[in-house]
C-alpha cells in the first residue's frame, strides 16, 4: 500500500494474529464532515471493529472515532455503525462466504487515497490458541537466527 497519494491513517494491529487472512479489499465509506476531519487528525481506533452485512449493505461496527474537537452539534455518535461502499456482487460474495465457511470480515486499516478515506477489509478465518503458539515459535526462531547471525558477522 505504498503508492504515492496514500497515507496510512489507522491500523489493526490485533487482525493478523487472531485471524488467517485470505483475501483483502478495498471499500469507501460513508461518513459525516466533521468524522472525515477527526480521520485526518488520526483520532481513530481499529480495534474492536467488525463488519456485518445487513440487508444487502456493508457495514463496519465498533470503529471508533472521536468526536472533532473544534466540532459543534454536527458531531455524530463515536461508535455508530458505518456503511462501506463497495459493489453488490462483492458485498453478496463476502456474504455468502460468511454464511457458508463461518468467516468474518475484519477491518485491517483505515487511510486516505487521493483525499478519500478508504478501509481495506479482509475475509479472514479466525485463529485457535495453538495457531497463535506456532506463529509466537516461529516468529521466536526467526528472531534467534537473526541474532546468531549478527554476532557471526561481527
């Protein structure tokens, strides 16, 4: 995601060590003013959310986003639910797959493209606990050899 015009503005961290992530896309969506300048400030939190799909429309839950300080009445609810814009075939293609092989759909990032706000979303298979175990190992592993190597080459 490393194009000119594209600034990183949130990130789940949490996503890829809970979750396998098969396939990622990239969705508009639907905000207020004052939340698009909360966006730009980078007063945004990934962490708890999620996204459902409701009546044949996307939609991201638990994004938080804090009200815009230099905001007024205009300021909407931190947590309300979002819509994201993507095509109908997509929206019905991630539906079918939750339905059918119980995937989720989890937002990874939150970043401007040419001044539009975008959420890159992920089909993903959630993680059990000796998953997460593997992957601590070989991260552990990689990270001794590393080590090992450094010390041969000095």
């Amino acid at each position: 995601m490393a194009q000119a015009g594209v600034k990183l503005v949130a990130k789940n961290q949490q996503a890829r060590h809970e979750y396998f992530i098969e396939e990622t896309f990239e969705a508009g969506i639907e905000l207020v003013g004052t939340e698009v300048k909360s966006i730009r400030a980078g007063t945004i939190s990934l962490k708890d959310a999620w996204c459902q799909v409701k009546n044949g429309e996307l939609f991201i839950r638990q994004m938080h986003i804090s009200p815009y300080e230099k905001g007024n009445i205009f300021n909407k609810d931190p947590l309300r639910p979002r819509r994201l814009l993507m095509h109908k075939r997509e929206i019905l293609r991630l539906y079918g797959k939750v339905k059918q092989d119980g995937m989720s759909i989890i937002p990874l990032s939150v970043y401007l493209k040419n001044s539009r706000v975008k959420v890159e979303i992920a089909l993903c298979k959630g993680k059990k606990l000796y998953d997460k175990r593997d992957d601590a190992a070989v991260r552990d592993a990689k990270r001794q050899i590393d080590r090992a190597m450094k010390e041969r080459s000095h």
